[in-house]
C-alpha cells in the first residue's frame, strides 16, 4: 500500500500541472494513469496553449492584455461564466509559459491557426517538440520524488469519519488497491470516452459525432465525486471543433480530396436540404463546430460533374481551412490553393463505399438517396444558383470571393460531414482555487478538480474561438489547484 500527501489521478496537462506543482513544493505525489502513457489529449492531440502577456508576446511587442483577454472571455460567454475563474486563468497564463519551459516543455509565439483570426495580436504559444517536452516534465516529476502510476485508474475517493480524504481506491494492474492520502486532485479529462454518458447529454443523435477526443476519459472522475456528494450538475459541454467525413464501418479512413473538399465553402445543405449556414465558417473551427451541432450534428456537402471535372484539372486558389495548423507546425508557407485532385472521381466513389457519399443522376435521385424532399433540394439549389450568377450571397452573406459554383450538370454528389468533438468540458462545480463544491455549494476542503472535468466556470456554452484556451485552462487550473493543495497540506 502507497502513502503520500496528494493523489492526482489523470496525468494529462491539468494532473501534470497539479503533480508538478506539489513536488516543486516539496509534497509527495502519486500521479495516476489510465492508460499505459502520460500526456492525455494535451500531448497526442493539442499543439498549444493561449496566454497572455508572456515574455514571448512582449518580446514580439504584442500589446493584448490581461484586460483584453478577461473582456474577450466574459464579453463571447456572455458573463455565463464564473468572473473571478476566468481572471485567474488569464493571469496565471503568462506565467504558465515559463514555467513550462523551465521544466522541458518550450513554446513558440505563432498566429492564431485560423484563418479568419489572422488579424488578431498574437496568443498561442505552440509546443516545441512537445513528445520530448512532456517526457521532461515526467523525468522532473520523478527526480523530485514524484511517482507516476501507469495503467492505474482511480475509482473511489475514500473519507475518514469526519468525512475527510483519507485515500483513493484504484485499479492498479488488474487490482485494486487502496492509496493513503491528505487530498486529491481530480483531473481525468471528463467523459468523452464513456458511450452513456456522452448519449445523455449529447443534443443531437450519438451517430452523428465524431470524436477526437481522449477515449480513456470515461467520466470516473464525474463519479467518483458524484459518490462523495459534489455537485456534478454543472453543465456538461462538448467541445465542437470544426466537422469531419468519416466512415462509421472504418474510423481509421482518410482521403486527401474528400478532406480538403470539407475544409472549403461549397454549398452544404442540411438534414431537411436547405441551406443553413455561410460556409465560409468553415474558416472558424469552433464556430464551424457549432453551427454543425446546432444543424443537428452533421450536414452535406454538394458537387456537381462540372465543379468535379475542374477540380481534377485545376487549383482553387481557395484556402484548404486546416492547411494553417499544418504549415504553422511545419514552419512552412502557406499556399493559399487547394487542388487539382487528379483522381477526384475515384476520391468521390470511395467517400461512396465508405457510405459517407451519395451520388445522383438528378437532383430528385440524390435527394431521394440522402432522404430529404426532392422539391426542397430542387429549390434550395435553384435559387444558391441564383445567387452565384449575381455573385452575391443575399442569404447567409459567404463572401463574394465563393458565390463562384452553380450546380447543374449531373451527376450530382453529397458527402456527408459530421459534428466533430475534442473532448467533453465541464460537469463538476469548484470554485476559484479549483475546490469541489458539494451539492450545498459549500467547499469540499481536500478535493480538487482541474482540466475538462471543471471547465464549466470557464466555458458558458462553448470554447471561445481564441485558440488555445483549453490547454491554458489545464495547464493553469492544474497549478491553482497544486498551489491551494499545498497550503493545505501543510496546514494539516
Ligand atoms: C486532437 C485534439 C487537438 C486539440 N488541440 C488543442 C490545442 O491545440 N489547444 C488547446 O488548447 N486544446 C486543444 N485540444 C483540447 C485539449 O487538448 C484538452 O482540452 C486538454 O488537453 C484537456 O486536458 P486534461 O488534462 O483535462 O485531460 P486529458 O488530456 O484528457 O487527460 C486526462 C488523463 O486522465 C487519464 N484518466 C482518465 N480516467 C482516469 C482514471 N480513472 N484514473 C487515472 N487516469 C485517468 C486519461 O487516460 C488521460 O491521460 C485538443 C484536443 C484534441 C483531442
């Protein structure tokens, strides 16, 4: 049987924040792990984090403040949002950069990767090599006595009889085993992973989301808390980023052409086949996102033989929307140009097999595959039509520059684009310094939680667009809540 001081139990950036922080101040840890390897979503999917105000902006002359950055979050959740969480945040992630780099993990000030922020002063610091990165914070965990418990799960939060932490339960190697301790620090990446959980507080139907995100985060945090009486009421978000093609049969299926395709602004029509949206969103991930969710979790994307026939000769000098995440990591020049997509028909026909795509030698036919009126369809591409010969878009406002392709000639093509999540946001209650609440809204003294499973104060009813923030808010909420356990501890 292990002792220590904290328990933290997920070891993506929020538990490695939390973890760090504490042996840096010279508590002993035990850092749990689901799975085999550290870092969570935050090291396999993420790239960067936000922050403001760092060494890194004021080398560069960014002149966005702490201020700013508050008003931004506050002004786009609508003040839905707890104040004093939000400032907290956006004050500690400056500090957060340099504090990464002085354990092994360096960034680097680049754009915003989408691309209708390119005018906005620059925020997110980019990881540098952040596999080698996140193994240096580790190697420190460990050199300050730090233990780190892989394929460890945590599953109870045990109390003594005056209802304080005395240890956690987990499921180490197949058993399970008790692990004494003064508090714990909750920090799982809520439940993107857990099928029932995610259907009961999804809005739209499970079929239609696609996933990114960490698929050992099954919401044991959520109930480890919910089982010691912590509000777990809170909002449970999802994390809408963008929509994606994909094969339901084969999840592992890519195709350059399709993907490219779903990342510009052609005509996209919904699940009834009309028009919804200016695609041109497509330029915004998390705006994309969820207008997608709001649409009811997926739409198509239209193509018609003469748009196919010029995309296999020609290049669009539209820009591919992910190409900047791409060439921002890379170093590389943007090229501001998608195509020719040599095999495009073959691309289109196994997006088909995929049963992700449908084709239609009429405009009746396809509505008719795709299950929606034919009069609509008809219409709906009657008068997009229109639109694109006046070369303006009286409807949703898509910038002239892609009112460029009526839809005429047969045969037709949909191919279908889902709602796409990187995680789940929020669920439990805590208050500025990252304490649990109880079902009360009194203080669980002893019992933190950081990273997605507490987002709910920062996020209203989705991340902002300012990219970044939800690494920045594990990292920092994963350091508050190290901080305020050591306090405790030590008063103990
Ligand atoms: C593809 C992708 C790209 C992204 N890009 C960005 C980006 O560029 N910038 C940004 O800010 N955000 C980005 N995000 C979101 C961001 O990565 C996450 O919000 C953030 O990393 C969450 O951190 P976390 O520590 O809360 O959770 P996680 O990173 O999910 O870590 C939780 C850890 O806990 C472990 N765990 C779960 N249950 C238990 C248990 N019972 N016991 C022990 N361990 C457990 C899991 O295995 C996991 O390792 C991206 C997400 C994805 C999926």
């Amino acid at each position: 049987m292990y002792k220590t001081d904290v328990v933290v139990v997920g070891a993506g950036a929020a538990g490695i924040g939390a973890a760090l922080t504490l042996v840096d101040a010279g508590q002993k840890v035990i850092l749990l792990e689901k799975g085999n390897k550290f870092g969570g979503a935050g090291m396999f999917g993420a790239q960067g984090l936000f922050a403001v105000e760092s060494r890194l902006q004021k080398e560069a002359g960014v002149s966005y403040s702490v201020k700013d950055a508050y008003h931004d979050l506050v002004d786009y959740a609508h003040y839905r949002v707890d104040l004093k969480t939000v400032k907290k945040i956006v004050e500690y992630s400056a500090s957060t950069i340099d504090w990464l780099q002085k354990h092994g993990l360096k960034t680097e000030l680049v754009n915003n990767t989408q691309e209708v922020h390119q005018k906005n002063l620059q925020t997110y610091h980019q990881y540098i090599d952040k596999f080698t990165g996140f193994s240096h914070l580790i190697e420190h965990l460990e050199k300050e006595h730090g233990i780190l418990l892989t394929e460890t799960s945590g599953e109870k939060i045990l109390l003594d009889t005056d209802g304080q932490v005395s240890g956690v339960q987990v499921l180490h190697q197949g058993k399970t085993e008790e692990i004494l301790c003064k508090a714990v620090i909750i920090a799982d990446g809520g439940f993107i992973g857990d099928q029932q959980l995610v259907k009961e507080y999804l809005e739209i139907n499970y079929e239609n989301l696609y996933s990114m995100g960490e698929r050992k985060a099954t919401g044991d945090g959520l109930k480890m808390l919910e089982n010691i009486g912590a509000d777990t009421k809170q909002p449970h978000l999802f994390e809408n980023h963008a929509a994606s093609v994909i094969s339901k049969d084969n999840l592992k299926w890519h195709n350059n052409s399709i993907f490219s395709l779903t990342n510009i602004p052609l005509l996209w029509i919904n699940s009834r086949g009309q028009r919804f949206v200016n695609e041109d969103i497509c330029y915004d991930f998390a705006l994309w996102g969820n207008v997608t969710y709001k649409a009811g979790g997926f739409y198509y994307y239209l193509l018609d033989e003469k748009l196919v026939s010029f995309l296999t000769k020609n290049s669009l000098d539209w820009t591919d929307s992910f190409e900047r995440t791409f060439k921002t990591l890379a170093h590389e020049p943007m090229t501001y140009k998608i195509g020719p997509f040599n095999n495009l028909k073959a691309d289109l026909n196994e997006a088909i097999e995929q049963k992700t795509g449908w084709i239609g030698n009429s405009i009746a036919d396809l509505a008719e595959k795709i299950n929606v009126s034919s009069t609509v369809l008809e219409n709906t591409i009657k008068s997009y039509n229109n639109l694109v010969k006046a070369g303006k878009d009286s409807e949703f406002y898509k910038a002239d520059q892609f009112m460029k392709f009526s839809l005429k000639k047969e045969p037709f093509y949909a191919i279908k684009a889902c709602s796409t999540t990187l995680g789940t946001l929020g669920g439990v209650q805590v208050d500025d310094n990252f304490n649990v609440l109880d079902k009360n809204g009194e203080v669980m003294q002893s019992v933190f939680a950081v990273g997605n499973t507490a987002a709910t104060n920062m996020f209203a009813d989705s991340y902002p667009t300012i990219e970044g923030l939800s690494c920045a808010f594990a990292w920092n909420s994963g350091r508050i809540a190290g901080e305020t356990a050591v306090n405790l501890v030590h008063k103990n």
